[in-house]
C-alpha cells in the first residue's frame, strides 16, 4: 500500500516552510545585534537564571559590551553581520525550488543537510579560536542538529514521493 502523494507532499511542503521561516527568522535576528544582546544580558543578568549560572551572565555582559563598544568606535564591522543576515534570506531563497518540486530538488534539501553538519566542526574549530564558552559552541551546534530534523523528514518525504511516482509510472508486471 503506498501513502497518498498528495499528502505526502502537503507535509513535505509544511516541513520546508517551518524550515524557511525559521532560517528567515535566524537571518533577521542578525541585523539587531545590539540591542538583542542589551535585551539578553539584562534578562540573563537580572534573572534567576544569572544566578544559577554565573559564567553564563558573565558572557552575556561581556558580549553585549564588545558588541556596543565595536558599533560604537567601528561601526563598519556590524556590515559583516548584516551580510550573515543576508546570507540566511537568499539561503531560504533557494528553498522555493523544492516547495514547488520536491523530487526534482531534492539536491537543495541533501545540500542544506550537509551544511547543517559542517556547523558542528565549524563550531569545534573556530570557537576555542575565537574565545567562545564551550557551552556557547554547543548552543551554536544545535542549530545543526535541530535544523537538520525538519530537512530529514523532508528527504524521507521526497523518497516516499519519488517511489509512488516510480509505482504509478512503472507499474509492476505480474505476467513476466
């Protein structure tokens, strides 16, 4: 018995827009970093949360202090930030292809697969580099291993719908 087509990419299309939103999402989040980072730091810093863990309102303030001090004497440096942001919306571009034709393009969903685990060396090796927490560099991770979940579902999606089209187009003959 194969799974209606129909739905199978009524869910596959879901996946993908909760996927694009929310790279779209992460890429936006990219042009506010100073006032984002005051609004962490004062949350963290004025909450329970700070007090638990100490390194962690520390970090905050530190970063919310780099980010403030940077825009203010070198303001120029906040233009690589907005091209990351940029990055993140053309990047969700490309996602338009599968949203119409999920089989033909399913190389932009095994592609983005790939990119969500190069995060994680990405995070290994240029975080100690860089100076970032350990446990920043994990919470900079799970956006590969959480991104990457919708993308599965999707592939597994696809697979279900390149396999019906195979059955309806190549009828199986009984008579050989």
């Amino acid at each position: 018995m194969t799974d209606n087509p129909d739905r199978i990419r009524r869910s596959v299309r879901c996946w993908l827009w909760i996927f694009i939103v929310c790279l779209a999402l992460s890429g936006l989040t990219a042009f506010p970093l100073e006032s984002e980072t005051r609004w962490a730091a004062d949350l963290i810093g004025g909450s329970a949360v700070g007090d638990h863990f100490p390194a962690l309102a520390g970090w905050s303030e530190r970063v919310r202090e780099g980010v403030a001090d940077t825009n203010q004497r070198y303001p120029f440096l906040a233009y690589g930030t907005d091209w990351l942001a940029f990055a993140h919306l053309v990047i969700a571009v490309a996602f338009w292809g599968p949203l119409r034709d999920p089989v033909r393009n399913v190389w932009v969903i095994r592609w983005a697969m790939i990119a969500c685990a190069g995060v994680i060396p990405l995070a290994l090796i240029c975080g100690p580099l860089r100076g970032i927490p350990l446990y920043w560099r994990f919470v900079d991770m799970s956006f590969g291993v959480i991104g990457v979940i919708p993308l599965l579902i999707v592939d597994r999606g696809i697979r279900r719908l390149e396999w019906a089209e195979a059955v309806r187009t190549r009828p199986l003959d009984l008579t050989a």
